[in-house]
C-alpha cells in the first residue's frame, strides 16, 4: 500500500477511533492514545516529504509519560500540544453533529448584534463562491500538494481540525481570563484562513487579536468568538462543495 493511501484510510479509521475513546476509555487512556495516532499520522506525512529526497532521514522519538506512570515514545512531530489534547474529543472534526459539538462545549449561538451580522455569508455557497474556492483549492493543489488530491484533502481536514480546536481552545481561555492565550491560538490560525481565502474567519480573527491586547473585554471577546463558530460551518460547507467538484474534475 503506498503511503497516500494509507493516509487517506487514516482519515476514515479516525472517525472511528474517536467515538470508539469518549465511550470505551478514561481520559488518560484516550489521551495516549489520540496523542499516540497523530504522532503516526504526522510521521507518514512526513514519511511521503521526504520519499523524493535522496537520504531521507527517520523521525527520532521522545518520551512521553502519562497518569499511570508507564512511558511510550512518540514522534518529535506530535504537532498537537498538551493542552488542546485536553480537550481532544471536544473539537475534532468528526462529529457526527456540530450542534452536539457547541452543546458539549457549552458555546450558546452567535449574539444577535448591530456591530456584526451574517449577512454576508448568507450567500457563501452561492455558485460564484464555490467556482472561486475551486480556483483557490487549484492553486493549493498545484503549488503546495504537488498536484495530490490526498494531500489537499489532508490540508483541509487540518484547517477543519484547527478551526474546532480554537473554537473549544477560545471558550477555556475566555472562562479563565487568559487574554495571552487566545491571541496566540488566534494567530495559530490565521495563517490557514488566509491560505484558504476564507477572508470573513480571518477578519474575526484580526479582531480577537486586538481585543486580547487593547480593552480584553471578555463579553466582546465572547461575542466574536461565537461569531466565528457560528460562521465556521458555511464556509467549511462551501469548502467541502469545492474540493467535492475539483476531485470531481480531476477523477474525469
């Protein structure tokens, strides 16, 4: 089985192996093992990196201990930190619901508001809006993915993941005060929306990030913050609506 393949069934098997760990194990069991399955997830990317070059050098492990004391080694890869491994079954992307995601979270809906309104997203999965995401996932495939359908498709699932993460990263940072937090998972992700041309998410984002240093209003930060999950779900649609008929055009 070549390396793309096997990730691409990676994908599936985690959506498995999520629902399998919020009902069959203790939080630390599921920690090691959510923490032990993206460590080799992020080793075979970096496997299928290296495959064209001529001395491909092997991931080095590290230690890694948890509650019970016994260790396991893990890739120095392990892009996931510790913190957002806390709330793991939280803010994955594969909830069969993302109504029971905001519910598990305890993130009421968006205000209703004069300062910020949907109305310019209403018309996010207009045809326009999907051609235009097809030309952007093009130039994505092209330049950053080498022309592999899997490895964009990985590239969305980590925007996807990214996005719930600091959803569920923003309601603790706002409940505990940790203004510096917020700005650092706001600025994590920023470099993804403005990949995806995904403009009105990042526009969010530059706001929370002026909020967390200037007057660190918790009811304006909270305010945005559940703008952002509000909207998260069109533009995500309109982004599954153009990768769905780009792979479509390339499988002709």
């Amino acid at each position: 089985m070549k390396p793309k393949d096997l990730l691409s069934r990676l994908t599936d098997f985690e959506k498995h192996l999520t629902d399998f760990s919020f009902e069959k194990l203790n939080a630390d069991e599921a920690e090691f093992l959510k923490g032990s399955f993206l460590s080799f997830k992020a080793n075979l990317l970096e496997k299928m990196s290296l495959e064209k070059s001529i001395n491909p050098q092997f991931v080095k492990g590290k230690k890694c201990s948890s509650h019970n004391s016994k260790e396991y080694s893990l890739g120095e890869n392990w892009f996931i930190a510790d913190s957002y491994i806390k709330i793991y079954d939280e803010v994955i992307d594969h909830h069969e619901s993302y109504k029971t995601l905001l519910k598990s979270l305890k993130i009421e809906p968006a205000m209703k508001s004069q300062l910020y309104t949907s109305t310019s997203f209403e018309n996010t999965n207009s045809t326009a809006t999907v051609e235009n995401q097809i030309q952007n996932l093009q130039s994505l495939l092209d330049d950053e993915c080498a022309g592999e359908i899997e490895l964009l498709e990985e590239l969305l699932f980590i925007y996807e993941r990214n996005a719930l993460e600091f959803i569920g990263m923003a309601k603790l940072n706002i409940q505990n005060e940790n203004y510096a937090e917020l700005a650092f998972v706001a600025h994590k992700i920023k470099t993804g929306l403005t990949m995806l041309d995904t403009n009105d998410l990042h526009s969010i984002i530059l706001q929370i990030e002026q909020v967390c240093v200037t007057d660190k209003d918790p009811k304006h930060l909270q305010f945005l913050c559940d703008c952002f999950a509000q909207e998260y779900p069109v533009v995500k649609e309109t982004l599954k609506l153009a990768f769905d008929k780009l792979k479509k055009i390339k499988d002709l």
